[in-house]
C-alpha cells in the first residue's frame, strides 16, 4: 500500500519560505486530494515543490517511504507529473501526437512498449476525456477548454505515481467539470494513483475527493474528509465569509455562502 506523507516541510523562493512546516499524510494510494485555499495561500508552491520543481527547503516529501528530494531529477520525473495552471503555449501538434509524446515519455517499462500498445493507450486516454473528436487537430487551434482536457490526457497517459494538478478544471464548463473529476476518481482508484489536485469550487471538492488539504498563509489549516475541511468555521477563518454548509435533498453538502465576514 503507497501513500504519500509531509513532514515539517518548507519550501519557497529564493531562501524565503513560502509554506512553513508543513505536516500531512499519509495520503493513500488510489485516492483523489483536494487542496484548497485562497488565492496566494501557497496550492501551487506545494504542487511544484512535490514535483521537484521548487526545493525542500526543510523537512521531507516521503512517497512510498522514499524521500523524494534524494531521489535524482529523472527518478523524480517518472514518478511525479505536474500540469501547471497557466498551460505552456500551444505547439503546432495534433492532440493526439502530443498526447502519443506523452505516453512515450512515461514510464521507462511503457517506453519500451511498441509502438501500436503506446497509439492504442494514447487513443483511450483522449477518449476517455471525452475528446476524441478533437484527436486529429492542432494544440494551437484550440480553446482554452479544450486544451486543458489535452493537457490532462497528456499527464493520465503517463500514469504516473503521484498525479499533481494545478487548477485543472478552471477553463472548463459545467459538463466537463463533472466529466474530468469522475474520470480522474477513476483512473486514480485503478491505477493506484495519489492524485492531487487544486480546487476552488468548494462543492466539487464536496463531492468528487475523497480526502481535503486546506491551506491558509502558507501553513495547514486543516485536513481530512471534505466535509471536515470544508466547515462555517474554516470558511470563516481562511476565506473570511459566512457560510452554511446543509445537505441538499439527495444528502450531498453544499456551501452556501450568505455574505462577508466582519473584520
Ligand atoms: N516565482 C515566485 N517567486 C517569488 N514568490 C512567489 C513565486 N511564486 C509564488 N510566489 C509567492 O508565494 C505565495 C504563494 O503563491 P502560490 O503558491 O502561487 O499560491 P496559490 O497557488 O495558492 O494561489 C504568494 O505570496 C506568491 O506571491
Ligand atoms: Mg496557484
């Protein structure tokens, strides 16, 4: 059983620290995290320092007991897969050779692989996001959305051990957002992934995660089941709003938020 695990982390930019001693974990495999928090609390710094991206400036990142700060930059790659918030700009490829690319670049036992396994896994991912009708068309010609989902079957294609994503959903509309969230529960369960991913609509973090990281200036605030994360009182502290949070006839809890809080 994996399971992915902060001690005492810190991490930032240019010997400044940006998140402060951090604890979480374990995280287990094959389970969707929600990190949550306001704008500038630290989601992304995280993100990149899991990916190697930023330094550990103190503490540890353990996954499966390794700690991945000792562990060499193509080590790293293979086991961590990153998708930004902003999406580099759009090269002139089609959706589904950047997505073949992908695959090819995964894991070294898949790069090995023949060619028409690596087509047949890149045809699946792209289908299972829902875009097939998009395969043969160029990453430059498209919108927003729909280059964010050809972003995220680039990272599923990989299936890496630790699957980061920054914002993922923000270009999306309401169907996809559902869509992408689903497929990633899924994915995430059958591959044993241990996905992490940056929310900002409370309620599909309500829904889709199985487990919720709340960050706030840095530090953690709190964290376990969504719906112990995502209560009046944390809503009050860290997004400094008053909310309910009720369960809707079907028994789902959802935010409500009925205004600002008092300074
Ligand atoms: N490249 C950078 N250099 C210096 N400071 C940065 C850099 N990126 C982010 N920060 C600072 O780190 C803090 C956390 O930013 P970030 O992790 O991007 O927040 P979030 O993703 O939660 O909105 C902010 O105060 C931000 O200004
Ligand atoms: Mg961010």
């Amino acid at each position: 059983m994996g399971w992915l695990q902060l001690h005492g982390l810190a991490a930032g930019y240019g010997g400044r620290p940006v998140l402060q001693d951090l604890d979480a974990g374990p995280i287990a495999e094959g389970t969707v995290t929600a990190l949550l928090g306001p704008n500038g609390s630290g989601k992304s710094t995280l993100l990149k320092t899991l990916a190697g991206l930023n330094p550990v400036m103190r503490g540890e990142v353990l996954l499966d007991g390794e700690c991945l700060a000792r562990a060499t930059p193509a080590r790293r790659a293979e086991r961590a897969m990153y998708m930004p918030q902003a999406l580099p700009k759009g090269v002139h490829m089609t959706v589904f050779e950047s997505v073949l690319v992908a695959a090819r670049s995964g894991l070294q036992s898949r790069r090995d692989a023949a060619g028409p396994a690596l087509m047949r896994d890149a045809m699946a991912a792209i289908a299972d996001l829902g875009i097939a009708t998009l395969a043969s068309r160029y990453l430059d010609e498209l919108s927003g959305g729909q280059k964010q989902l050809a972003s995220l079957a680039q990272a599923l294609v990989r299936r890496p051990r630790l699957l980061l994503l920054d914002e993922p959903l923000s270009a999306l509309d309401l169907n996809y957002q559902f869509h992408v969230m689903d497929v990633l529960r899924r994915q995430t369960r059958q591959h044993r992934l241990i996905t992490l991913v940056v929310l900002h609509d409370l309620n599909i973090a309500l829904r889709h995660a199985d487990h919720a990281l709340l960050l706030h200036g840095g530090a953690i605030e709190a964290e376990g089941l969504p719906a112990e994360v995502v209560t009046p009182a944390t809503l009050r502290r860290v997004y400094r709003v008053r909310a309910r949070v009720e369960r809707c006839p079907q028994g789902q809890p959802q935010v409500h938020v009925d205004g600002l809080a008092q300074a």
